[in-house]
C-alpha cells in the first residue's frame, strides 16, 4: 500500500492549548499530525478537526509512526507541561528524529533549560527552538503572539506556518525570530511580568474608583468599557468590563464580588523578579504585583490583621471618610491617566529588563519588534504597544521609555492626575503598590540628585566603603565619627 503523504508539521502534547494551536495550523491549510502520551486526547483532536469542516490534521498513537508521518526536514511543535515533561517527550520522539529535524518547545519553559536541550539536541544534529505562546486558549486557536528563539535555521522552515498561525496586526504577524538560544522563553517570562503588572494597575484602579469613588459594577462596566475606547484601549481592559457584568448564578450581585481574594500564580512572575534582582535591573511595579499576589495568600491573617488593628482604631471606614467626598468624574478621569502614566513606567521595566538580559547573553533583542509582536494576540496587547514600537524605531538606545520625547510628554500631562490619585488612595488607606511603585520610580528616574549620597556616607563611615565625589575625580574615604566628634567639640567651644 501506498504510504498516505506526509504531513508539513506536527505537535505533542493536545491539552487544549496543544489541541487548539494545531487547529489552528490545520484550518491555516497545513497539514498537521498530532500525538499525545494518553492516545484519547488523540482521537479528541481529530474529532474536532472532523466536526470543524475536516481539516488536514491526522492523528497517531504511536510516537514512530507520529515523527515519520511528517517530511524532512521535521518539525515538531512540544506543548506540554514545562520542566521533566518536556524533557521526557523529547526522549520518546529523538528516537526517530533525525540530523536537520527540529522540536519547538511552546511552553512556558525557563529559558536555562531551553539552552541546555539545545546543547543536548546538537550531537544529533537536532535543531531547537524554545517559542513562547502567549494568548490563552482563544489565542491558540485563533491567533496567539509567538515568541520563537533559538535555532534560526529551525525558525526558517516553520517561519511560513507561524506566520500565518499567529495574530494578525495592521503591521504584521505577530511573530519574529526573537534571538538565539533562549531568548523566545525570556521575553516571554517578561511578557508575563509586565502582565502581572498590568493586572495588578488595573485591580487597584478598580479598587480606587470602587472604594472611594463609590462606584457599582455597573458603573465600572460602563467605565472600562469607555477606557477601552481610548488610550488605554487593550485585552486586559476589554475583559475587565465583562467581568463586572457577568450576575452571579448562585445569589444576589455580580460574581466578581463573590470571588475569593486569593491570587495564584505559576511562576514566570516571581522568575521575572529575581531576573531584574540578578542583572541590577529595577522592576518595582512587577515586584509589587508580584507582593500583592503573595500578600493576598494571607487571607486569614489579613482578617486577623484587620480585627486586631481596628481594635487598636484604624478603620477602614474613618480613613474612608477623612478624605471627604470625591467629585466622581474628577476620579474616574484622575484613575484613567494615573493607569496610563503607571502603566507606562511599568513597561519601562520590562523592556529595560529585557536589554540588560540581551547585553549580558548577545542576544540583540529588538525592543520595538517585541513591542509590535504583542500588539496582537497575547494577553498585553494593547493599542499603546504601537506607541512603544514607535519609541523605540526613533532611538534604538532610548535608555528609557520614559524619556522618548512622546512618552515624556504624556507623562507630564498625567502627572497631576497621577499624584492626585496616588495621595487620595494613601489618605484613604487603600493600598495601590502598583501605582505608588510606578510613581517612585518615575520621580527617582527624574530626579538627577538623590539621597544616594547620605547612603554612600553611612557605608562609608561603618564599613569604609569609599565614595566618590561631585566635584573631583578619585575614590575617598573619611574618618567620619573622628571629625564628628571634633566638630562637635569645636560647637561646643563656641558656646
Ligand atoms: P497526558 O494527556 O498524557 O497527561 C498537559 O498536561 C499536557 O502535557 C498533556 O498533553 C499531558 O499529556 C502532557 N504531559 C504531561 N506530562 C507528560 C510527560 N511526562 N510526558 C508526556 N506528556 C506529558
């Protein structure tokens, strides 16, 4: 019997991210086969191809038949859990591999282990790419952001399918060869840090205009709804607005209300954090958001906490009521800006954490390409990445995104908004570590003096650090406490 033709692609591991990306590649006209360790899921994907008009994708329980139903050189697409499981399927499919064939690991893998599979697939004259996906489910199966690094040679025999596969924006696919080794899995931690960071903006945007501006979730339906026709226009807004409408099934009120304030997490967030601690890169708004989520963890002691101290007399409704009555429009307005100025600063960071990473490993990452592949598809994207792209096409070494001259502007006009709501948030005692971080590190940024030097001088008086100076060269160090002491007795002797 004549062997069936071969298929131009494949990809393990269907749980629904897997199922739905490879639909996606079917229903793009390339054939597909797929595999999975637990056949069912096999022969779910296949009926869902059948039931989707039977589109070219052609499923196989074993591992052999999978790896040789496809034509060389192959490529093979892992989306499984990260860490052993990739590893162990990249076992079972090596076998059948051959020199030039290439796996393309799709999870959220971190990125030392893409490069150490990389040296491990090299004597088999195997390629590999570590390819961020972002997008959730929809994205997937609709259109996700790739994030692809490692082998170019790999990405160039896929690079038609990913560029159809991906999120359509007016500039592009949402895909580019983002750099070698594991540069695809870094600036996808990243992108989930600054996700982090823009959910936690917009969760203390709510809480403001909810706790002191006394809004319902109508009323936030409505408002988001609006923001999402402007500036702030973006997935995470347009989302939030739905949320605040969905009724809750088993009771009175919206759902969101009924939510436990508990936040979890996988991982990438805390791994973009101690990125930024490792390369002296500040990121304080993903690191607040990234307390927040911890903190919320503690929900029995934050209810302890709060009965002991509304013993002791702080109350949430006294520091409510010390800022007096808000004009409602002048909120929802201040919170808006005080988003976009916060959101921006955040974005700083992560594109400044992505620089410091690419100098450290040669990657050449570019700033304004990764700023335009998540325009579409993934969960950040947002009209104002356009502006980010921008920024960075100007001045390639722009050392922050705050000082592009645009940004700068929108900044300055946002400024008095921003503090206003920041300063009503802290009076009123609602916390906004987001915002008070994006803030912080703005006026730090700004300021071209800082109480650095007070700092400088205290290591140097107990540890004899050294410091240096402003108005000469050299390194110094000082017998503060002798001196001290002296002036101290030459005040004394004037009086
Ligand atoms: P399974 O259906 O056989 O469990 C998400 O869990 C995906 O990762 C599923 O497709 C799952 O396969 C796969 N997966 C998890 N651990 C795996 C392993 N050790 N080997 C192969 N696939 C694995």
């Amino acid at each position: 019997m004549e062997s069936a033709a071969l298929s131009r692609i494949g990809l393990a591991g269907l749980a629904v991210m897997g199922q739905n990306l490879a639909l996606n590649i079917a229903e793009k006209g390339f054939p597909i086969s797929v595999y999975n360790r637990t056949t069912s899921k096999v022969d779910e994907t296949v009926a869902r191809a059948a039931d989707e008009g039977g589109l070219p994708l052609f499923g196989h329980h074993s591992p052999r038949e999978f790896v040789l139903s496809l034509s060389r050189p192959r490529s093979i697409i892992i989306l499984v859990k990260a860490g052993a499981p990739v590893d162990q399927t990249i076992a079972t499919l090596s076998r059948f591999l051959e020199p030039g064939d290439a796996i393309i690991d799709g999870g959220n893998e971190w990125y030392e282990n893409t490069e150490r599979r990389i040296s491990e697939a090299s004597p088999q004259g195997l390629l590999y790419l570590g390819m961020g996906v972002s997008g959730g489910e929809e994205g997937a199966r609709r259109g996700p952001s790739l994030m692809p690094g490692g082998s170019r040679q790999a990405f160039d025999n896929v690079a038609d399918i990913l560029s159809k596969v991906a999120a359509q924006v007016d500039d592009g696919p949402c895909v580019t060869y983002v750099g070698p080794g594991g540069a695809g899995n870094f600036v996808k931690m990243v992108h989930n840090g600054i996700e982090y960071g823009d959910m936690q903006l917009i969760s203390e945007a709510y809480d403001v205009l909810k706790t002191v501006g006394g809004l319902s979730n109508q009323d936030l339906a409505n408002i988001f709804d609006e923001w999402n026709r402007g500036e702030l226009e973006s997935f995470l807004i347009e989302i939030t607005a739905d949320i605040f409408k969905v009724k809750d099934e088993h009771g009175e009120g919206e759902l969101v209300d009924k939510i436990l304030d508990k936040t979890g997490m996988k991982g990438t967030g805390k791994w973009t954090v101690q990125q930024a601690a490792e390369l002296s890169v500040a990121a304080p708004t993903i690191a607040a958001s990234l307390d927040c989520r911890y903190l919320s963890g503690l929900k029995e002691e934050r209810e302890a906490a709060a009965g002991v101290l509304e013993q002791a007399g702080i109350s949430n409704e006294a520091l409510r009521a010390s800022v007096g009555a808000v004009d409602k429009k002048r909120l929802i307005d201040d919170v808006r800006q005080a988003l976009y100025a916060s959101k921006i600063c955040s974005y700083a960071q992560g594109m400044n954490l992505l620089r410091a990473k690419s100098q450290e490993k040669g990657w050449n990452l570019n700033l304004g390409e990764l700023a335009r592949i998540w325009k579409g598809g993934c969960i950040i994207r947002a009209r104002f990445l356009d502006r980010i792209k921008k920024a960075y096409e100007r001045n390639g070494s722009l050392p922050n995104l705050i000082v592009d001259p645009e940004f700068a502007r929108e900044m300055a006009q946002r400024q008095g908004a921003w503090r206003r709501v920041v300063g009503l948030a802290i009076g009123a005692g609602i916390s906004t570590p987001g915002m008070c971080a994006s803030l912080s590190y703005f006026d730090t940024y700004r300021r071209s003096r800082l109480p650095a030097n007070l700092v400088q001088a205290q290591r140097d008086l107990f540890g004899a650090h050294t410091y240096e100076r402003i108005d000469r060269p050299g390194s110094f160090h000082t017998e503060w406490t002798k001196l001290a002491r002296q002036s101290e007795a030459g005040v004394g002797a004037h009086n």
